[in-house]
C-alpha cells in the first residue's frame, strides 16, 4: 500500500488510454472497469452469482437509498453491505449527494451540508461530509466517495464555480473525517460544470488535498457527449496518473469508449440494468426494443455473436414473449445480457490497451455500431 | 414402453404410498412428484437452472395462457414448448379447461367444447377435446391432460353427475384424437365433486377408455382437506396400480403429504411460487410472512435446516428489506427456497417410502410443523 489506502497499479498505457489494476480490501478491480449498480443492496432483478458471472468485479451502492432503508446502522449491525447482499467483492459508495440534490423541492443546502426530507416517509435527515464518510464506513464501502454538490446544468459561471468551491471545502472535510485503512479508500470529484477553468481548479484543489482517487462529477446530466469529452479533454491532464480515474454516472457503449481513450478508468451507469428492465438490450450492432412486433418470430438471439446466457438459450421470440406477458424474467433476462455486453466492451479495452491496439479496438467497435441490427428474418 | 406411451415403474410401496420412476421423451421423473408451475413458459422470476437447481425433474404449462399468447402454431415453429423456454426436461400441460372454467361471464359450455374470449384481448376462441389434443402437441408436453370440466364447488349431485358424464365423454374423444408416441402420454382427469359413487364411475369409465396416467380433479377448490382426503379414499383404490396418480392444484406441504400417504405420484401447485412472491415462506416450521417486522433485524435465515441457496447465503433482515423496497431479488429468492423446500419434501418422501418409514417420516413431519417458527432475537 503505497501511502494510500489503495493500491493502483498502472500496467499498461495506449495513448491517454491505461490499464490497471485497483486492489481493495474485498479484492482486485482490473481497470477500465464498468461498476454495476446495486442502487439498494442489489443489482435489480439478479443473484449475485448472476452479477459475477457477468463479469462484474466491483459494484455500486448508493448511500441515499441505504441510509433511509435498510439504515447504515442496521447494515453495520448484520456484517456490512457485503455480507449482507451477499457480495463479498469491492463494493463502492456514493456520497449520497447526488441523489439528495434530485429531491429539489426537499432538501436545503447550507455550508454546513444538506437536510432533506426522505421521499419514503418524509422524515427529516441530514447529510453532512462528516455524516457521509460515517455511513459509508458503517456500510463498510472499499471505496468511498466524498460528499460534493453535484452543479445543475445548465449553471451560469459564477454559479459553477460558487458550486465547485463549496465542494471543495467539503471535500477537504471529507478527508479529515474519512477513517484511512488499508485496502479502503477515498475519492475526491471534480466538479465545475462544462468550464474548462474551473476544472482545472477543482483537479488542483483535489490533488493539494491528496485523495486515492479522482472522480469527474457533474456530467452525464444533459450535456452531450461532445461537451463531455471536452470537459475530460480539460481536466483528465490535470489528474495524478498515479491514481485511478472515475467519470460518474457514464453511460452509452460509445461514452465509455471515447472516455477510456481519454484517460478516464472507471464507470458506473444503470443504464444496462434500467434499460433491461423497460426490454432495451444493447448490441454490437445496434440498441433494440424487443417490444418491437419484428421479433415476435424470431428464432435468433439477440446477439448472434454473445456467448451471454441469454444469447446462448433464448430467442428473440421468446425475450419478446416475455416482455409482452410482463413475465419477470424478460427483464431478468434482458438485464444479464446488457451487463454481459458492458462487461465484453470492458474486457476488450483491457486487451487492447495491453495490446496497444487501442485504435484498431475502437475502430471495430465502430465499424460493428454503425451496421445496425441484423437484418429481419 | 409397455404398450403405453409412458413407461411407470412402481419400485417401492410402503402402505398405499408408492415410489416410481416415469420416463418421458425429456428424461425420467421420479415420484412421488411436485411439478413446478410454469405458467406461461417461464416459472416466474427464476432461470430454468435455477428451476432444476431445485431439484424439479419435471415443470407444468398451461395451455390457456400458451394459446392465446404466444400462441401454440407460434411456439411449435419455434421448435416447441422445451426450446422456447430452455427447459429440456420433462414438460406436463394442463388441457386449458380449469382457466378457461373460471372466466364465467366470458365462456360458454357446450357438448362440443367450450368458447370463450381471451382475457386479454377478447377474442374468441374454441377449445374442445380434440382441439386440446392438438395445442398440447404442438406445444410438444411430454403429459397431455384430457380436457375436462372442472366441476364447481359446492356442486348438487345431480349437477356433480352430468358434469362428470360429460366430462368422461370429452375424455373419449380426447383418446381418440391424441397422438401416439412413444415417451408421450395421456391422462384422464376424475371428476365427481364429493361424491364417492360419482369418484368412482368417473375411474370406472376412464380405466375403460385407457390412459397412460389419471388424475384427479375438481379438488383444492374450496372443499378443505378432510373432504379432499376422503374423496382420495373413495378413488385412488379404483385407479390402476401400475399408473401414476396426479392429483390436480395441490397443494400446501401437509395436503401433498397426506395424498402420498394415500397413494399419489404427482402434483402441481402455484403455492411456492405464488407465495414466494408475495412474501410467504415455507419452511419445516412454520410458514412465515417476511414482511413482518420482526424479521427486520434478524442476521438467521428464514430455515436454519435448509440447504438451499436463499438459506445458505442470506439472512431474514435482507429478505424482509428486499420485500420492503419492491426490489425484484425478494420475490426471486423466496420462490427459490419455496421451491427447494417442496422438492426436499418430495425427496424425503421418496426415502422414507424405499426404506419403508414413510410413518416416521410423516410423524417428523408432523413435529415440526407443530413446532412454530423460530423464537425471536
């Protein structure tokens, strides 16, 4: 353990591009990596052996929906979120923050942290840096995230930058409340919305602090993805190559790529899960509905070239049967194979950063997007 | 194959209780069994592995569901009922008549079948015996059921009667119209309500006409379990003992081990999943309700005795926590353990029955069922 509390092992670069290897309390993470959510104390719809199976290294809890239920305490109390979902790999925590601002009408924010009212029962809570490093100690996350503001968009400059300040301050409150231990870590968030300048400074103000690791907050909130690349463009350079790198909330096959190839190490995202569940499956070739009528009698899988469970015993004629019934394992189904598909975009970046065919990789990746699905029967 | 369709094997009896040995086209199901109910191609929220994870040799479809959506022509060009919902094991289907009974206002009985409108549509739609036959091949069930009509309860035995006469007429011409082949069979359904002359004409006129199993019907319909017992009394002798029994939509642990006592093979029952799904679970104790608060900080798990995954890896506070946030998992790992916990039944039936100690077996039973859950923390 170099000095952090996390260890990170940068073996390979392509580019901006780097393949890593993260080492936490509950095990290995190999970067870039795709976190799936487990919102509250589970990935939607799947075992965990599910989740494994995918893939899956690391996943998400979200601090919001755990500390209104089951409760931080009564986690801690019954072993930890690993032991009580029964994950027994890394496992990272939000702040809770994010979610908190979502409520708008029920939160208030002071200096001091934000008080809101629970959408379960309305009863008041408060969430400071020192309460939301307390709760993700009580979960017993390996990755902590400081408490930030995550800035609206679309905010004015001075409004970014009053935002990011803010978050600044807490997130060096953040620090010294945060319990070090080896194999756990802290990670600080970048924010300035879409200016270059303030990025820039919130990276340096992040780095004086000293954290295991740097996210890039306040994106994927209706942007673009060209905005995006250029608010990474602006401040990825700015980040410890030593550390790893984690853009929040992001996001379509296509973000991740254009990501990793700036830099950027980790992702979490429901999109595979929410998508599953509503019977959108992510291709090679194309995003589908399997709502669609065309698939009522297809025999093929949705992806002729996914070795998924999914893709290796069900139909696209059965996957939309399902859908129709409003059968529960549509999306249980539907679910496995976006994750499995992530997971698959996840590993092939591996190899090509390792390979040093990077470029090669996300040329193909194109190539196959652009194709669109397979032609109708 | 004796000349049937099916090959039975009686190897053991203890009492009336028999333990057999059924093969099909899709393998062997050894009895006495619990059939898992699979409505509409899919045992809700659960994978086929983890179906057969349970120790389920054969499951049940139901061809009212399976013809109207996705339709039987559809599921037979997909390759039949097996391929479309990946189980390769034994299938049974029911004839569609116990459904489409319960419509009331939407069907109407006559000699020649019953019409109907869809439930989901309102279409109308025809079933009769030969109609029934022909469905449940292109579904491809292993066990063809005779259309029958399940008589109402309470029943006059004067309306008990004409509904059983035409009920063994509709058994004739489903023999008529049912394909022959080998592994593949037919069952005839006793009808009679609660009259054991009635009972016992309707096995006389089935035994004439032949089948390759009989089962008996019209029970588990409010009758309550004495009444049920005693009609199984007044009918089972009159079966042929080289046949299996199946008895209809039963039932609760203490019904099955009961009607196995008086000499049945095989049952179906939406009991373990249906409750599961609601929060029921059953265990050798008690059944218990895991929404209850009491369960919410309880680190056991909901059978301390039980091998299955659910009990193996999770505790009651995360299964009452997953109830109370309506997150899918709950619903999936209650259905699991439901389901494990009936096929253990089945399995310690089948034991004791070999080694002769099917009355210790059911004394056991019987203690622990009186024993009560669990105490509180």
């Amino acid at each position: 353990m170099s000095g952090f509390g996390l260890d990170y092992d940068v073996q390979a670069t392509d580019g901006a591009a780097r393949r890593g290897r993260l080492t936490t309390a509950h095990g290995v993470v190999n970067t870039p990596a795709f976190m799936t959510v487990g919102t509250a104390g589970t990935v939607k719809g799947l075992t965990t052996d599910q989740v494994k199976d995918s893939g899956a290294e690391i996943i998400l809890g979200n601090t919001y929906h755990l500390m209104l239920r089951p409760g931080a305490e009564r986690v801690a109390a019954l072993g930890g979120l690993h032991k009580f979902m029964n994950w027994p790999g890394p496992i990272l925590t939000d702040s809770g923050g994010f979610q908190v601002m979502s409520l708008e009408e029920l939160r208030k924010i002071t200096e001091e942290g934000v008080t809101f009212r629970s959408h379960l029962d309305g009863t008041p809570h408060n969430l400071t840096p020192e309460r939301a490093m307390e709760i993700q100690e009580l979960l017993d996350a390996d990755i902590t995230m400081a408490l930030d503001e995550c800035t609206p968009f679309p905010a004015t400059e001075k409004e970014a930058r009053e935002s990011m300040e803010r978050s600044m301050r807490w997130a060096a409150r953040c620090k010294e409340a945060f319990t070090r231990r080896p194999g756990y870590g802290l990670f600080g968030i970048v924010q300035g919305s879409v200016y270059p300048e303030l990025r820039h400074r919130s990276a340096e103000a992040l780095k004086e602090i000293g954290f295991d690791g740097y996210a890039v907050g306040g994106l994927a909130v209706g942007e673009g993805q060209e905005a995006m690349f250029e608010v990474l463009d602006a401040t990825v350079p700015h980040l410890p190559a030593q550390r790893p790198r984690y853009l929040m909330g992001v996001g379509k096959p296509a973000d991740i790529v254009g990501a990793v190839k700036r830099g950027i190490d980790m992702f979490d995202c429901v999109l595979p899960t929410r998508s599953g569940r509503t019977g959108q499956a992510f291709t090679r070739r194309a995003t589908l509905n399997i709502l669609n009528a065309r698939h009522r009698d297809d025999a093929r899988p949705l992806d002729p070239d996914c070795p998924c469970p999914t893709c290796s015993d069900y139909s696209r004629a059965y996957l939309h049967h399902l859908f129709k019934a409003k059968e529960m394992l549509g999306p249980i189904l539907l679910t496995r194979h976006n994750l499995h598909y992530y997971q698959q975009i996840m590993a092939g970046l591996r190899e090509a950063i390792e390979a040093g065919r990077l470029e090669d990789f996300v040329a193909d990746f194109e190539r196959q997007a652009a194709e669109g699905d397979i032609p109708a029967l």
